[in-house]
C-alpha cells in the first residue's frame, strides 16, 4: 500500500487532502509542522511519497523541510503546495520537489501528483537497490 506523509498546517486542507487520498486506498499519516513530519519521516522506512505546504509554522518551513526530507528519504518522492500563486513554479531554493501544485487542488490533479510523485520514488529506489 503507498504510504504518504501529509504536512499541513490548515486543518481543513489537511482533512479533505488526507479524505481524498484515504478514499483511493493511500495510507496517510499526518503532521502539522515541519519540526513533527521530520520526526516522523526519521521513524519510518515506508514512506513514499511527502506531500507539503510550502508556508508552515516554525523553523522548518517547506523548502527547509525539503532539504531535511532529502538527507533521510534521497528517494522520498516530494509534491509541494502552496496557498500562494506567486510562489508557484520553482521554490527559491531549488529544492528538488517532483511536483508543484497551487491549492486549492482538485482531486484529479492530487492523485496525479502522487502517481508522479510515487513513480520518480520508484524510480530512484530501483536505481540505488
């Protein structure tokens, strides 16, 4: 079963992207900050895909949380969004994402993602076994 790790510090985006993806049988686990899913992601050796909110309350923000991501999961497969449409497109830092999206997101377009997303994952995790 894919297994994604949502961050998302809107409860009502993270409720109806968490319902969306529970809905096509994905596994999701949830976190709130950055400083959260990177204790999470140090803990778990199944995730395969991080879907994050690019602004997120605290030191860690999405860009920062990629670079953290990056050094425990190489091969995560890595969807940013953002509320922003002027910070869509590339982040400042280059951080590697698979996928950019501008909320709100429809459901056809998140599952497209994480298929994206999932398959880059796959990819990799071939590429280094």
């Amino acid at each position: 079963m894919l297994r994604v790790l949502l961050v998302e510090d809107s409860e009502p985006v993270r409720i109806i992207v968490e319902k969306q993806l529970r809905h096509d049988g994905i596994d999701v686990v949830c976190a709130k900050t950055g400083e959260a899913a990177l204790e999470i992601a140090k803990g778990e050796n199944n995730l395969q895909v991080a879907i994050l909110d690019r602004v997120l309350p605290g030191r860690l923000d999405g860009d920062a949380l990629i670079r953290s991501l990056r050094e425990w999961h190489p091969d995560l497969g890595i969807i940013q969004m953002t509320g922003h449409p002027s910070m869509a497109g590339r982040p400042q830092n280059d951080s590697e994402c698979d996928v950019h999206l501008v909320k709100p997101v429809l459901r056809d377009e998140l599952l497209d993602a994480v298929s994206y997303a999932y398959q880059a994952h796959a990819i990799l995790e071939g590429y280094r076994a």
